[in-house]
C-alpha cells in the first residue's frame, strides 16, 4: 500500500490481471483470449476501512481481513471479463476438461486448490500430529519439549507450503501479476504518472508485502497455539481467531513502522524477513503483464474522486 495524493492504495492479482483501487476507484484489467485488455471500473467508498486504517492495532487487523477480501473480490470479478486460458493443458486433461465440460485451466485450478490443501493438511497438521504420536515417544521426552519440538515441526511445514505454493502453475501466474503490479507501483512518479517502459525497468519487489504480512501473522499464530490448550472444540476455534486477529494487530505496528522509514538501513535490515517471504510470492512478470497493471493503475487514478 502506497499514497498518491491523499487516496491509499489497494493492488492484488486476479485471474490474468490486476485489480487495484485508488481511492474510490476500483479498476480491473485482465487479458482476454483475444490478447485485448479487458477494463472494468468500479467506483466504491471504504469510508469504514479508511478511518480504521488510521487507528493503530485495529489497522492491523483491516489489513489482515481486507487483504484477503480484496483477492477474493477481484478473481470473482475478473472471472467476468473472460480472461484468457493460460494453460491449454495435455492431452489427458483436455479429455478429461471435455468429460467435465469444463476448461483445462478450470480443471488445472481445481487441482492447485487441492494441492494447496493437501501440503497445508499434510505439512502443518498431519505430520507434526504424526511425529507427536509415534516418533517423539520413543525419546521418552518431557511434554514440553514435545510440544516445542512439534510446533517447530508445524511452523517449518508452513514455510514450505510458502515455498511450494507459489510454484503451482495458476499460482505461479498470479505471482507473474503480483510482481508486475509492484513494478508499475514502483515506477510511479511523484505525479503518479508511470510509462510502461519504466515500470518494465522498475524492481518487481515491494518493501510493503500483505502476502508476506499474512504469512508472518499464521506461522506466529501457530507458536501461540501451542501455548494456549483448549478443551472444546467450539471455544477452541473461537480462541484461535481471536489469537490471529490480536497476532496480526501487534505484529503490524512495528512492521508498519518499518514500511514507513523504508529505505533506511536499519529498516531494510529488520525488514530482512519480510522480503525474504516477499520473494516466494513474486516472479518476474511478462511485458504485458505489466501493461495491464499500467492500465489498470491509470484507470484507478484517473477515476478517484
């Protein structure tokens, strides 16, 4: 998130395309089959999640919340534009496309999406679980040093899925789309004009990350789970949000804090482990991803009132 004259800035990846919102407008471009760029303009007020974001640890959770809701908005959206198919898919997935009646790369996302839950199921909840139950004991370890040793277990899986994930095909593109958005952020000057040709030029990181942001407040989340026990299920789950939401209103302060001071040595230092996630989470993206994300971005600014 970034400021241009005065109106905060919202950018997230959709299905082949950027949504990104300035202010009042919401614009999203998304390359159809035809290689056109598809626009939509949307104009919204966040009156609510602007004063929010001013107030201090309740930012932090509007962060937390409206990130995933403003990505969940925009691949709803962009599913309206008729975005082109990226992956025309083998042999093998065609017909098995054509026996569903559906594309390959609907059937490619399904896949990714249950992939995505077999790694998180398998790496964060199974195997820790596993490595409780049978391996552990046979150590004849204290139950605390067990619990340490599986919550360390947990907290190392996530970092893997946050390894992996990003890798999957249909999340590799999103990826692509996340690193041209930080390109043409990056590249916008003091007037809030970018050219495509500087934002090709401009780094595909960002020192301000919601991805890397949400990956933090889980893998902590996870280390305090392991030190509050519950014996319901329903007051379980209750505790746990409650526990994410208070981790992700603490958290954002001092990285909030860090964004702002940003380029400073300290700052970047301290910031290591941010852009350390911020790179699983960002590719290199193609010159026309990057000329959707202009496109998008000028539609936004032009059209905030």
């Amino acid at each position: 998130m970034s400021e241009i004259n005065a109106s905060p800035i919202h950018a997230s990846p959709v299905a082949e395309g950027v949504r990104i919102q300035i202010g009042t407008a919401t614009a999203f471009a998304v390359r159809r089959e035809n290689k056109d760029i598809s626009l939509r303009i949307r104009r919204e007020y966040h009156t609510a999640r602007d004063t929010m974001e001013r107030i201090p640890f309740l930012r932090g959770i509007v962060r937390l919340v409206s990130g995933t809701a403003d990505f969940l908005d925009g691949v709803a959206e962009s599913a309206q534009l008729d975005p082109q198919q990226i992956v025309k898919g083998t042999r093998f997935e065609q017909r098995f496309a054509e026996l569903f009646r559906v594309r390959p790369t609907n059937l490619v996302a399904a896949g990714s999406a249950l992939a995505i839950i077999i790694l998180l199921v398998g790496l964060v909840l199974v195997g820790p679980w596993a490595l409780a139950r049978y391996a552990l004991p046979e150590f004849e370890l204290p139950r605390p040093a067990i619990n340490a040793i599986v919550c360390a277990a947990r907290v190392l899986g996530g970092l893997v899925c946050a390894a992996l994930i990003p890798r999957l095909r249909i999340i590799n593109r999103l990826c692509m789309y996340r690193g041209a958005i930080n390109k043409t952020l990056n590249a916008a000057g003091p007037e809030g004009r970018v050219s495509r040709g500087d934002a090709e030029g401009a780094s595909r990181l960002s020192h301000r990350s919601d991805a890397a942001f949400v990956v933090t407040v889980l893998l902590l989340s996870i280390i305090a789970f392991a030190l509050v026990r519950t014996f319901t299920l329903p007051v379980q789950l209750l505790v746990r949000v409650l526990i994410v939401l208070i981790i992700a209103a603490i958290v954002n302060e001092p990285i909030r804090l860090l964004e702002d001071a940003w380029p400073n040595r300290v700052a970047a230092v301290l910031l290591a482990p941010q852009l350390g996630l911020e790179r699983l989470f960002v590719r290199e993206p193609h010159p026309q991803m990057v000329e959707a994300a202009v496109c998008a971005y000028h539609a936004a600014r032009e059209n905030d009132r």
